[in-house]
C-alpha cells in the first residue's frame, strides 16, 4: 500500500513538475515578447495616414488575440509543411486537399499560413476563391501568394511563427522536416489539434 501511494505521489508531482514548466515557458516567450525587440503593429486608427501612425509593444498574446480578431469568427485551419516536395504525388495530393476542404468548410472555416514557399503556397493558391486564407508575415513581409490576404505580426520571420504557432484549432502538417514535427508538438501541447 506504501509503494502504492509513493508512486501515486510521485506521478502527481511529475504532472505538477510538468504543468509549471509549460506555465514557465509560456511566461517566458512571454517576457521575450515584450523586452526584446518588441512587437511593433500598426492600429486600425493608423490605416488612414501614415503621417499619423502610432504604435506600441506587443506581447505575443495581444498580438495573438489581434490576428486572431483580423481573421474573425470561425474554425482557424492552420497549414503545416516543407518548404518543398519530397515525394512526387505530395503538390498534386495537396493541391486537392486545399481544393475540397476549403469547398467543405466555405464560409465556416478560415484557413491560415506562414506565408511560406512550398506547401503552404500550394495549399493557398488552390483553396477556393471565396475561401478565407490568411498569410502570417512579419512586418514589412509579404507571402507573394496570389491568394489570401496577408496579416503582419512580428518583427521577422520568427516572430511571426510563433503567432502562427498560438492561432489554429487544427493543423493540418504535410511534409516537412524536424521544424515542422515541432511546430505540431508545440500545437499539440496548448490543446490544438493536428492532423
């Protein structure tokens, strides 16, 4: 009964130990945010003349929570992938992908990159016309798509990942490497779902 109850109090500190890591890593990318380089967006109010453009630091859950009302109501489908094919039949199945999901989801869901080359790309440039799909780019950065519209947030590319990173419900990862398998554990972690 004794080695029964240490390994019961062993397991819920482990899960204890593991909750306040993830709570202390939130922080920190948090802190990281807002003391370097901090985050510099445009406001609405700013549109109008750029002779009036103010600004103000972000952290990365303002800015998460600013993309995230750009992109409005709805299911975020975040793309996942390699910046290029490694198997043949990968652009043409992505391709498809993006053609019937975004036909299935018309109006319910809004379908969102990093702007990059590759997967992301293909996924865009063949959703429907009348899909929603959003390019997360760093400021100044655009994703050269001929689909979607781009939203800026961060200072570089980094920066904008790890918006993209904190706004899907699901990602959707096709390919890729190591970067790619971390972005969907991250995802995983913070309770997003990956396919």
């Amino acid at each position: 009964a004794d080695r029964e109850g240490d390994q019961e109090d062993a397991s819920v500190g482990r899960a204890n130990f593991e909750e306040t890591q993830k709570e202390h890593e939130k922080h920190a990318s948090q802190r990281e945010w807002a003391e370097t380089d901090a985050v510099e967006l445009q406001t609405s109010v700013c549109k109008q003349s750029t002779d009036d453009t103010t600004s103000k630091s972000w952290t990365l859950d303002e800015v998460t929570e600013d993309v995230i009302s750009r992109i409005g109501p709805g299911l975020r489908i975040c793309i996942l992938g390699g910046t290029d094919f490694r198997k043949h039949d990968s652009q043409a199945l992505t391709a498809s992908l993006a053609s019937r999901l975004s036909a299935a989801l018309q109006g319910r869901a809004a379908f969102i990159t990093n702007g990059m080359a590759g997967v992301q790309e293909t996924f865009a440039k063949h959703c429907s016309h009348t899909s929603k799909v959003f390019n997360i780019v760093p400021r100044g950065g655009r994703s050269g798509y001929a689909m979607g519209k781009d939203l800026e947030a961060g200072d570089n590319s980094g920066k904008s990942a790890d918006v993209f990173a904190q706004v899907g419900d699901i990602y959707i990862a096709m390919e890729g490497g190591q970067d790619v398998a971390q972005k969907a554990r991250d995802a995983c972690r913070r309770g997003a779902r990956v396919v």
